[in-house]
C-alpha cells in the first residue's frame, strides 16, 4: 500500500520535469536580452531624451493662451452699476486672449536644443 501512494505521489512531479522544454544558446541570449533590466533601462532613458529634445525644439515656438468666462446672477443682488439692491437678473460675459514669445535669450534655448541632440545621439550609441 505504502508503494501504491509513494507512485501516486512521484508521477505528477516526473511529469512536469518532462514538460519542461530545453533551450538553445541562441535562446537563452534572446531571452537575456529582452529581459535585461539595464537594457530597459537605457531604452527607457532613450525615450527620455527624445522627449527632452522635442521638448526643448518646441520652446521655440511662440505660446497663444485663451479663454473664457460667463457670470449669471439671479434673484436679488446688487446692482454692479448703481451699487443699489434689485432684483433683476444680471449676465457678464470675459473673454481673453494673451500670447508671449521670447525674443532673446542669450541663446540658452539653442544650445538647450544642441545637448538635447548630443544626449540623445549618446543615449542610442549605449544601447
């Protein structure tokens, strides 16, 4: 009886060691490489750079900001003309507009655009 439960108990383990399928060199080197976290790493810092770099050509461009904003007041308030009570109903309407742009910069902005380039170009070479 002992026999009977001892092979019970040993064929599940033989037969997920004979599952397991071997590798070859050329495996084993692909998996490595797909996950190496320095790897990632650098192709994560990669990505980085390339953000900072049109990042950094993007400042270059001038900004435009608008927006808007609409007030409706009911019931009784305050007159904002007469600063009397009434009881009418008042809307007020803003609107705006604003852009800026650098027009010097003692060149920072260039030379930002340049190390961008350098790191990115250095960041590829690492991979």
């Amino acid at each position: 009886m002992r026999k009977y439960w001892l092979t019970l108990l040993f064929i599940p383990i033989i037969a997920i060691v004979s599952a397991q399928e071997s590798w070859s060199l050329e495996d084993c080197i692909h998996y490595a490489m797909e996950n190496n976290i320095q790897i990632k790493t650098q192709q994560l810092n990669t990505e980085i750079n390339q953000n900072q770099l049109s990042q950094s050509k993007l400042s270059l461009v001038p900004g435009l900001n608008a927006g808007a904003s609409e007030s409706v007041t009911f019931g009784r308030n305050v007159d904002p003309y007469t600063n009397d009570f009434s009881n009418e109903n008042f809307n007020s309407s803003n609107f705006q507009i604003s852009s800026s742009v650098t027009l010097f910069s003692g060149l920072q902005q260039y030379n930002n655009i340049k190390k961008a380039e350098i790191d990115t170009k250095a960041s590829f070479l690492l991979l």
